[in-house]
C-alpha cells in the first residue's frame, strides 16, 4: 500500500476539519426556526413565553413573538432542541429545520487512483467519472432508502508477465460501473443521527490489455453491503456524515476474451463462490448548505476488495483442451474523492 496516498488523505480529512472548526469556533450561535419557514442566527439573549431576541453577527439585534416560534435548536447540541409543536424537547429539530429532506439527489464528479494486484501481475492508474444517488428519508418511521450508480474511466498501467514467465508492461483501456441499493434505519442519542443498513451491490470491471497479445476481461461481482453511517449537523450550515461498511461477498464471474489474443483460443469464464471474498468501504463527508435547496459537499474515501482464487475451467485452441485456467487470488486498493452537490 503507497505511504504517500495514506498520508495525503488523511492530512485531506485533517485539513478540512480545521478550517470548519475555525468557522464554528468563531459561530458559536443557535438558530431559532419559525411557523412561517423563516429562521434567525445567533446568539439568543432572551426567550420566554413572550417573545425572543437574537443577537446577530453583525450585532444587530431580532426581536420576535414567542407565538411564531417552531423550534429553537443549538448549534452546539440538537439535545437542546425544543419543538413548540409538541411542546417537548424534540433531538430530531434538525430534520423538521429541513436538514434531512424526504427527497433528496445528489450528484458529484469522482476521481481515485485504483490499484489491482495479483501474484505476478499489477494494474494501477487514475480513473474519473460521475455518482449520482437518491435518497428517501421517512422522519416518522425512521427509515432510509437509498439509490446509487457510479461510473468511472481510465487508462491503467500493466506490470505482468506472459505465461511462460517473460515480463511484459502495457498500457489497458478500464471502465467500471457499479449500481447499489440501501435500506436502513434511523436511530439517535440527541446529538447524532445513526443509521444501520443493509442492500445489494452489483460491480463490473471491464478491463482491455492494449499491444501485441491483449485482451479483454470482463470481471462482476455481487454483494451485499452491511455498514452504518453517522450524521452530525454542526452548525445550520455545516455537517458531517461518515460512513463504514462491510461488504459480504455472494460471487462473480470472470470472463478472459482470449481469442482476442488468438481467434483459435476460446474464452473461459471462471465463477467465484460465495465467501471467496469480501470487502470494505470508509468515508467522511462534510457538506455546507448554502440556500435552503442548494448544498455542496467535499468526500474522500477508501475501497477495499480481498477476492480468493476461482473455480477452474477449461482452455481450447481449434477445440482442443490444452489446459486449465483460474483466476488468481487477488487485491483492489482504491483512493478516492467527491465533490458535488446536493439538492
């Protein structure tokens, strides 16, 4: 694993965690959220069951009737929340302020350095391309839908060698695609939105061997993330969500187009079991909402694939059986990054 691409992810995460502490140090204010959709940003210096008055940055000063009230949260604690529709104290005040919508869409340009190892043979490089995700969030049964699909290209770089054993570099032609589907559940403690899920994940990779003797793979795999994610508003426009998960291996394919290399060789496919493998996913999001529609968001991330090695089938040249193949064990490290917007 490269040193240098850790390293710069994490000062990626460290970097970006100071500048938002330097901007809620200076904050340090609560929101007061009213009946008409409106909301007032500051420092509350009086609140009864009269009226409230909010000290702004700029040291101007809002004064408004307690009766117009909705809901009063901190910045500093949503334990703090009080919802005056239910005259209780409400840890979820952030979701009726609009933070987390029922409906919401994101899309974001991708870019990450994938690196594929197997025994004798390596492919790495940089591949960009595009997420895009709709999520459904029921506030009342706490339950959260998600819908994903991602797209990348690339041009990698090929260290391997030849059967028998000479070395060969070559550049390869990549695209991968992957679709996901989540469902999970809301849970809270006053200050954090935790969400358990579970889905279904499906994973191509189609990968091109350019120059004399290339040829074309075709690589899918099924699985079923099992993960959670935590949300935190920290201020009424910063948030951060981060996320980790498992990913539980149902199996694949493998199909090697040799006749690309030679039109007499046939093109074996080897299947992959279930548990023949696994994976990982970690992330952390931060997100700036900067109108009532509008956010953007900044999301490094890290993949990880650990797949055993295939069943076996058979290779033919003119239809004859000539030998044995599989696909060996192998490893995918992923570096990656978004930054899109949300609405």
């Amino acid at each position: 694993m490269n040193i240098t691409k850790i390293f710069s992810l994490i000062l990626l995460i460290l970097l970006t965690g100071i500048l938002l502490g330097s901007e809620l140090q200076a904050q340090e204010q609560e929101t007061v959220y009213f009946i008409d959709g409106t909301s007032v940003s500051g420092k509350i210096i009086e609140l009864n069951t009269i009226k409230v008055r909010i000290k702004q940055d700029d040291g101007s000063i809002i004064e408004r009737s307690f009766k117009e009230i909705q809901m009063v949260s901190s910045a500093r604690s949503f334990s703090n929340s009080y919802d005056r529709t239910k005259g209780q104290s409400d840890s979820f005040g952030v979701k009726k302020a609009g933070r987390i919508s029922k409906h919401s869409f994101k899309v974001a340009p991708v870019a990450y350095n994938f690196e594929y190892n197997e025994s004798s043979m390596t492919e790495e490089g940089m591949m960009y391309g595009i997420n895009g995700s709709y999520e459904y969030n029921d506030n009342d049964k706490a339950l959260m839908i998600n819908l994903s699909l991602e797209y990348l290209s690339g041009d990698l770089d090929y260290d391997g060698m030849t059967w028998g054993g000479s070395p060969v570099t070559a550049d390869t032609q990549d695209y991968i695609w992957e679709g996901r589907f989540l469902i999970g559940g809301d849970a809270y403690d006053g200050r954090y939105k935790v969400t358990p899920f579970v889905g279904l994940g499906m994973r191509y990779w189609n990968d091109v061997i350019k120059g004399f003797g290339g040829y074309e793979r075709e690589v899918m795999y099924y699985y079923s993330p099992i993960g959670f994610s935590i949300y935190k508003s920290l201020s009424n426009k910063w948030s951060w969500l981060f996320n980790a998960e498992y990913d539980l291996f149902w199996g694949g394919e493998v199909t090697s187009h040799l006749s690309d290399a030679d039109p007499g060789f046939n093109d074996p496919k080897n299947g992959q079991k279930f548990g023949n493998g696994h994976g990982m996913r970690i992330s952390l999001k931060f997100s700036n909402q900067f109108n009532k529609k509008l956010s953007w968001f900044i999301e490094p991330f890290f993949r990880y694939w650990d797949v055993g090695e295939s069943g076996c089938s058979t290779l033919f040249f003119n239809d004859v059986p000539v030998a044995t193949v599989y696909e060996p064990a192998n490893d995918t490290k992923i570096f990656g990054l978004y930054l899109g917007l949300g609405f």
